[in-house]
C-alpha cells in the first residue's frame, strides 16, 4: 500500500484570480495559467522555473480530479503551455506573479 499523495491545489478561498493573457494566447498557455494559480506556491515555482516535473503533473491530475470538465492536458501540451507562459514573463512580466 502507497502512502496518501500530497495535496498541491489550494482551497478556494485562498486562490488568487489569474492576471488576463493576451487574445492570442493558446489554449494550453490558458489552461496552465488557469491551474498555475490554484496550486501550492511550491508548484508555482516549478512552473515558474519552467519544469513539467511529476509534482506538477501529479497537481493537474488533482484539479482534473475536481473538475466538472477536466483539462487532461498531456505532458506534452502542458510543457508547451508553461515553456510559453516562462516566455511572456521574461519579456513582458506580471504573469506569474
């Protein structure tokens, strides 16, 4: 038997509302903003860092497990997404705050 997963999404009350992206943001880019703001600050870093490790698929497989219509983003789509959302903060900033 396996020791019980960490929870990496934080509760509702303690979300911040995600800054807007530009209109030509792509869906994946969207999605992992959307998420990067309801995780642990300890997942946020990895994102930030611009990993895709386990932590932060394990935290996108527990909000897929919460939500009405789940993202199932594949590791791929979603390190598209953070290599993008990495980008836009080096040149423009104010996106993962």
């Amino acid at each position: 038997m396996s020791a019980p997963q960490r929870w990496y999404v934080l509760r509702v009350a303690d979300r911040e509302t995600p800054p807007p992206l530009p209109a030509s943001a792509p869906l994946s880019a969207r999605l992992v903003h959307g998420v990067y703001y309801a995780v642990t600050p300890e997942i946020r870093a990895a994102i930030r860092a611009g990993h895709n490790s386990r932590p932060v698929g394990i935290a996108f497989d527990q909000i897929d497990a919460r939500a009405l219509v789940p993202l199932r983003l594949s590791r791929r789509e979603r390190g598209q997404g953070i290599a993008y959302l990495v980008k836009l903060e080096a040149s423009r900033g104010g996106v993962l705050s």
